[in-house]
C-alpha cells in the first residue's frame, strides 16, 4: 500500500515535462509503435534531435496498397491546418496596416448578416456568430464560385460565442483577396511557396487523383474529396505534401515569434484559446485537420521549436484527436486541450 502511494504521488506530483524528458530516449520509436498499435496508416514527422528545422520521417504501413500509402513528399488535403496559413496572411496585413483587429467584415462584405457587428478578431478566433455548413453537389469550379456559393447560404445567429466554422476563414481568404487584387491562391503562392521553395503545394483543381494517397475505407470517393475541398475555400482548398507543409510552420511559423506571442495574447482572453489557425496551451499550439477519408494534425511548442505533425488517410476523426492528446501528453509534455 506504502508503495503504491508512493508511486502515485510521483506520478502526479512530479511536473510532466521533467518525466517526458527522461523517457525521450528513441521518440522516433516510440511513435513508430504507437503508430503500429493503434493501425495508423501514414507517416509522423518529428524533429531531428541535431537539427530542429529538419524532421525525422515515420512512417507505418497497414496496407499492401501501394496507392493508400502516405508518403512524406506527396500531396495530401491538409484542410484545415490550411487555417494558419491563411491567419498568417491575415497578420501580414495587419503590419501593412490594410486592416486591424478591429476592422468590421461590413467594410468588405456589407451584404452578411450582422458584418457590422462582425471584426477581423471574431473571424480569427471563431466568435463571428456566422454558420455555414452547406456543402455543394459538385466541386466549386474557382474562387468565384466559392464566394458566391459562401455568401448564399451564410447564416448569423447573434451569438458572438466560441463556435468552431469554416467560413470565418473562408471571409478572411476572400477579405485577403480582396484587399490586394489578386486571387487568395496566388497570395499563397507569392508570400508563401515562392519564398519558402514549397514545390509540392496544389490548389484543388490543379490536383490529379493520382497524386494524392488514396483513402483507405471505402465510402470515400475523389467526388467527395474534391466537392469538400472546394468548398473550404481559405480553409481546406489546399493540397500539399507533409515535407512542404513542415517546412511552412517551421519556418514561417515557429521563426516568427512576435506573430506567435501576438496570437498568444489574443487567444488567452477568449473562452477558446485558439486565434489565427491554431489552438494554444502554455508554449504549445496545435492544429486539426479533417476532411472524409484524410486526417492530420500538428503539435509545436515555439519556445523550443520541437514539433510532431500526423498525416494518415485511414483514421476518423475521433481517433486523429486521441493520437493528438497523446502527442500533447507524451511528448510535449502538457495536459489535454
């Protein structure tokens, strides 16, 4: 009984981060086993221990598919880890001084309901009180029809409280737009893949079925993947592959501190902690990304710029959530989100 306590008492009482810290001997291993136990089809990146900027490739094979398997240089539908990119655009605004927090959506789209009520923060931090949850029969052909096909069925419910949607983001993407005359998708490609040599970064429509892992279960079909891409305009219209994407948030993210702590600052005052594409936690942010057939995430802590990201195409949701709680746990060292 004595040492029963006894263990107790250090299991609860001694800070996590000092008992993950000593049992980091082989992370590599250690995800690639949980990947195996838990028949994880998809690869992890985790940092080198020599080189922070560069990741460890993990991958786990459940299939003998060669097509359902993810590899690390290949597209995959991020959906909504595209959120950060486009709150980052956002930020890049904001120093330019084009916008502030502030700022109502009326100033770009008079016609939503309650936009003079709506600011720049609400929509990064998803207390806007809009809701759209349509989804079209057929993919979106272009960002035309994306904002048009948004605006129709856009809903306001008077209720500036926490409320995870899409088309917060999909607003910002079209306010990015808008503000430098150019289309959302050439703003990421000129601010973010060109500087960052990201070269395996699509839009939906660029995107080939052969380029992209093909999900394991069966109910999901390209007809699906393209008409949910689509329609995430901002939010979930991009294909890129885990090496690109690793390298957007390592570099354009975890380099960047001032914009990090300005989200912190945000964040911390909310019912959610979560603004600008990322949820936070002490020094930790993270990231979900699901779209049917395709799931991801990324954890990081921009203090020491150790990061872990998940990209697998046959899990659902509720299991990509219980590997990020275990990322969080185990190896960054922090409780549950």
């Amino acid at each position: 009984m004595i040492g029963l306590c006894s263990f107790l008492l250090f299991l609860f009482i001694i800070p996590l981060s000092d008992r993950m810290d000593s049992g980091l001997t082989d992370s590599p291993k250690q995800l690639k086993d949980y990947m195996k136990f838990h028949h994880i089809n998809g690869v992890m990146l985790v940092n080198d221990k020599k080189d922070r900027s560069r990741p460890i490739i993990v991958p786990n094979k459940e299939t003998s598919n060669k097509s359902q398997i993810v590899k690390t240089d290949q597209l995959f539908p991020i959906a909504s880890l595209q959120k950060i990119m486009t709150g980052t655009a956002i930020y890049q605004l904001q120093n330019q001084k084009q916008l502030d927090w502030n700022t109502p959506l009326s100033k770009y789209f008079p016609q939503v309901p309650g936009s003079k009520s709506i600011t720049i923060r609400e929509l990064m931090n998803h207390t806007s009180g809009l809701i759209n949850n349509a989804r079209p029969s057929k993919p979106l052909k272009n960002q035309q029809e994306q904002i048009a096909y948004m605006l129709k069925y856009i809903k306001y419910d008077h209720i500036h409280t926490w409320d995870y949607q899409d088309v917060d983001y999909e607003l910002l993407a079209a306010i990015i737009s808008r503000l430098r005359n150019t289309t959302y998708n050439n703003y990421v490609q000129n601010n973010f893949a060109e500087p960052l040599r990201l070269r395996k970064i699509k839009d939906f429509p660029e995107v080939s079925q052969s380029e992209v892992p093909q999900p394991v279960v069966n109910n999901v079909n390209w007809h699906k993947v393209t008409v949910t891409t689509s329609s995430d305009f901002g939010a979930g219209n991009l294909f890129m592959s885990p090496n690109d994407y690793w390298k957007f948030v390592y570099d354009r993210i975890l380099k960047d501190p001032k914009m990090i702590n300005k989200y912190a600052h945000q964040a911390q005052h909310q019912e959610v902690a979560y603004f600008g594409g990322v949820y936070f936690k002490g020094n930790v942010i993270r990231a979900d990304g699901s779209i049917p057939g395709y799931n991801c995430c990324f954890v990081a802590n921009y203090k020491t710029k150790r990061m872990i990201m998940l990209f697998s195409n046959n899990i659902n949701y509720f299991t990509l959530k219980i590997a990020a709680d275990h990322i969080l746990h185990d190896y960054m060292g922090v409780g549950l989100f």
